[in-house]
C-alpha cells in the first residue's frame, strides 16, 4: 500500500481555548501531578493524535533508543524514536539531515518534558545549517586555509597559554585542572568570551586578534600558544564556531592555536582551520602540557645514564692508565733508549760494509757494460755493413756486365722501334696541322681583319647602344691595342640580319655511297689554354 503525500491543509487545527480565568481572580492550589496530568490533558486535546513535522536533526544520540532534537530556524523539540519503531526506518538520521517524522506530542510527567514520540522517519534532504556548513568549507577548502602545510608547529613546552572560552563553562575547569596536574609550571591566561549565540562569533574572533597582536607584550609574559575551546553541544550551540569571522582570526593569528571544540563527534570549521584539533577540551590541555611525571621519570633516566657513562668512562680511563704504567718503555723510560743505542751502534758498524758491497757491485756491472759496448760500438758495426755493400756492388755490376754481353737485339724490337718513330712523326704532323687551323679561326685573326670589340671600362661587353649612356666612359679593343672614349651619345640602328643557318642534309639515297667524313681536317681538340682570348679579347 502507498504511503499518501502529507497534506498540511487537512490537519485539524487546535480546538477553541476555554474560557480561563483572569490573572487577578483566585484559583485553587493544585499539585505538581495534577498540574503535569493537565498539561497532558491539554496537549491531548489540542492536537491531533498523530502528527507530520518537517525540521532538521540535531543533537542526535543512540542508545537503544533514538534521542534527537527537530529544530527550524525558530524553535526546537526533543524528539525519541524507540529501539522498534528505529529498525523500521532502515536507516541512521544524522545531524542536519531534513526529515519527516510521523509521530504523537505527549508530555513526560517524570522529566517535566514535552517531546514527540515518533513512529517513523524520512529523510528529505540537508539541512540549511549543514548547506551552510558545507559551503563555507568547500571555499575555504579552495583557499587552502585547511591545507596541513601552512599550519604552524605548536610549542613542546610552552611557558604561557590563553585560554578563549566562557569563564563559567565547565571546558575551562576540565583545561585548568589537567593543565595544574600535568604541568604547573605552565602559566594561563584566560580570555572571556560568549561562546553560544548571535554575539558570541564577533566576541570570539575578537580576543583572538587581541591575543595575536598583543601576544609579545602582555603583561605576566608572552602568549606561546591560544586554545580555543567550550563543551559539547547541538549544531546551533556550536554554530559561533562555523562563522567565517572566527576562521578567519585564527587563519590571520600569529600565534598556534588549538582548537577543542565539543565533543569527539562535532566538527566545526575552527577545528579545521586551527594549527591542530583536539577530541576535547581536556585533550588540548594534555597536548600543549607535558607530563610532569613522565618528564620526572625521563630526567631520571637521563641522569643514570649520565652517572652510569661517567663511571665507565672514568674506570676505562683509569684501566688505560694502569697498562701504560705497566709498559717498559713508561716505567723505565732508559730501557727504551738503550735498545735504540743498541740498534744505532749496529747500523754505524755495518753502514761501511754495506756501501762497499753496493760499490763493488756497481763496478762489476759497469765493466760488464763497458765489454758489451766495446763489441757493439757504431763505427765497428759501420765498417762491417760498409765491406758488405761494396761486396754486393761488385757482384752486381758483374752480373749486369754478362747479361748486357750476352743480351743481341731480336727482330720484334727493330720493328717495334720503327713503328713508334713512324707514329711519332705522324702525330708531330697533325699537331702543326691544328695549330694553323686555330690560328686562322682565333679572335685576333678577326680583329686583323679590322673588327674591334667595345666593352665597358669596368668590364662587361657592349652589346647594344641601349647599354651605354651619355658620358660613359667605354673601351674599344683593336687588333694593334686599344682606345677609351666618353660617349656623346647613343642611337639604336637597324638590326643585323641573323645569319642564314644550314637546312638538315637530304636523306641519301639507297645505293650511293656516303659521303667520306671530314674530321681528319679538323683533328682532335687542343686541350684548354687558360691564356687563350674569346673573340671579344676575354681571357678564358
């Protein structure tokens, strides 16, 4: 079957108020049971006997049963959930989670308490404390003032330690008490604040700014370290504490704080932003205090360790002493100089002996290489290899001298000796041949004949008249020598007509005889003579 929507129009509202009494009329006296069953009476009548209320959880506590309170931003109710009716709902409100919860007001006669007894719960989102919360994390998160690295070291053993809490909460007995127990050489401070409600955020964030600026100055010494602490609560108690002013006091303090905020449970934005958190209030005590009985009992150590190296030290050192008294050479110090005398007279008695042993040896190896030297010396080894050669010579010019006698020309080199003297007068031949025809082609023979070459006096030939202009200077090359003018001016001519160039040869004929090649009138190309001139007097 489907759970129906809740409707808000269709509750009943609350039945007409009967007629009471004036304030100044008597009434009879009543007992506080009678009282209580009234109130009862009254809260039953008035309101239906089940209800839907949408608010937000806080302070939520399970033990067996489920304690919690259901706020808005004006009023709270204290709600309780039995061990039954909790294991239906099939899930663990938290706090600040929106909920529906269906259930009866009835009033507690025993406690005085008026609550709602629920029957069931669902959940319909987070709540505006906890948006809140989250948002106001998430961009303090993005400004890294979470971040562990720039969070300060707190002090092993401070000296002085403020302490920012309400003067009449019980936080500041729990920090006072394990503060004197543990270590009570360690001076506090304390610093009133409100530490609940709309006035209590600005108060907070105003001691600490006071603490940081004035910590190097304040009167009884200076502040080595701030806690920042009240006991446990709901959210909204605990709300000053998420406000953007005190996390950004503590982010700006130039002093380590330590923040304990709650209980073990609660989380709050100082916390995090706090150069350490603490579960609780006593906890932030016993982390800025060391312990006195554990740093008696340290001490102590050390000291017997101290004493007991010492004494060791002292009993090596007396034991070292004890051996070298024993030693001959501390005892008796003469024993020790007379073995060095000894040892001094033998090296003085054998120091001749030895010399005149190495000396004797030296002479024999020096004429055992002056025997050897004598053998090999160069000029006897010179006069040796020199009869060789001319040994050699002789019999080589003997051996020339018989194969020449005996050696008579063939007639294969007769005819081979007037081949090459023919060959060498027909090439002697055809070399005279082309130097006559390279005379009579060459570019003087075509200045002889009264052509002349016109190039410019920095170099360049001149082509046409388009080239030059008036008053250039211009060279004229002759065959005899050459001539510079300045140009007066210059007018462009009919052109020369090109000359007429040779059509192909007709194809010949099958059956006549081709024509004979004429390339033995023009022989072979003289190699290239870099001092040879072009036509136009050029050296190529």
């Amino acid at each position: 079957m489907a759970r129906r929507r809740f409707d808000p129009t269709r509750v009943p509202g609350p039945e007409p108020e009967p007629e009471t009494p004036s304030a100044g009329a008597v009434t009879e006296a009543i007992s506080v049971s009678e009282l209580a069953a009234r109130i009862a009476g009254a809260l039953a009548g008035a309101l239906p006997a089940r209800l839907l209320v949408i608010g937000e959880v806080g302070g939520f506590r399970e033990r067996t049963h489920w304690y919690f309170d259901l706020k808005d931003e004006q009023a709270v109710v204290s709600c309780v959930m039995f061990a039954a009716a909790a294991r239906r709902a099939g899930w663990t409100p938290q706090d600040g989670r929106k909920v529906l919860v269906v259930g009866r007001v009835e009033f507690y006669a025993r406690q005085g308490r008026t609550q709602v007894y629920v029957e069931s719960i669902e959940p319909l989102g987070i709540g505006e404390l906890e948006q809140r919360f989250r948002a106001l994390c998430a961009e303090l998160r993005a400004l890294g003032w979470f971040d562990v690295e720039r969070k300060r070291p707190i002090p092993t053993y401070p000296g002085r330690v403020a302490v920012v809490t309400s003067r009449t909460g019980a936080a500041l007995q729990d920090v006072l008490v394990t503060m004197r127990r543990r270590f009570p050489a360690v001076d506090v401070a304390v610093v009133d604040v409100r530490v609940q409600g709309e006035a209590a955020a600005p108060e907070i964030a105003r001691a600490i700014r006071w603490l940081s600026q004035n910590a190097e100055s304040l009167p009884g010494g200076p502040i080595q370290a701030i806690i920042v602490t009240r006991g446990g609560g709901s959210l909204e108690d605990l709300w000053a504490f998420n406000e953007r002013v005190v996390a950004e006091a503590i982010f700006e303090c130039r002093v380590p704080v330590v923040a304990a905020i709650g209980h073990e449970t609660d989380v709050t934005i100082a916390e995090l932003v706090a150069d350490e958190r603490c579960a609780t209030p006593t906890q932030a005590a016993m982390r800025l205090t060391p312990d006195r009985a554990a740093l008696t009992e340290e001490l102590a150590h050390l000291t017997s360790r101290l004493t007991n190296g010492a004494i060791r030290t002292i009993a090596t050192g007396r034991d070292r002493l004890r051996a070298l008294k024993r030693r001959p050479a501390i005892a008796t110090p003469g024993f020790a100089l007379r073995g060095f005398g000894e040892r001094l007279q033998t090296c003085r008695e054998s120091l001749p002996r030895a010399i005149q042993g190495r000396l004797t040896e030296a002479l024999v190896r020096l004429e055992k290489a002056s025997h050897r030297l004598s053998r090999n010396r160069p000029e006897a080894v010179y006069a040796a290899r020199r009869g060789i050669l001319r040994e050699n010579g002789r019999r080589l010019r003997q051996a020339i001298e018989a194969r020449l006698r005996a050696y008579v020309p063939s007639e294969a080199g007769l005819r081979l000796q007037a081949a090459w003297l023919a060959f060498a007068e027909r090439e002697r031949g055809r070399v005279t041949n082309l130097a006559r025809e390279l005379a009579m082609v060459g570019p003087m023979r075509v200045l002889a004949r009264g052509f002349t070459v016109t190039t410019l006096v920095g170099g360049g030939l001149v082509r046409a008249p388009e080239e030059v202009v008036k008053g250039q200077m211009i060279r004229t090359r002759f065959a005899t020598g050459t001539l510079d003018s300045v140009v007066s001016g210059a007018q462009a001519g009919d052109a020369l007509l090109p000359e007429p160039r040779l059509e192909s040869p007709p194809p010949r004929l099958e059956g006549h005889p081709r024509p004979k090649s004429q390339s033995h009138r023009v022989g072979r190309r003289l190699p290239f003579d870099p001092g040879q001139m072009d036509l136009f007097g050029r050296t190529r």
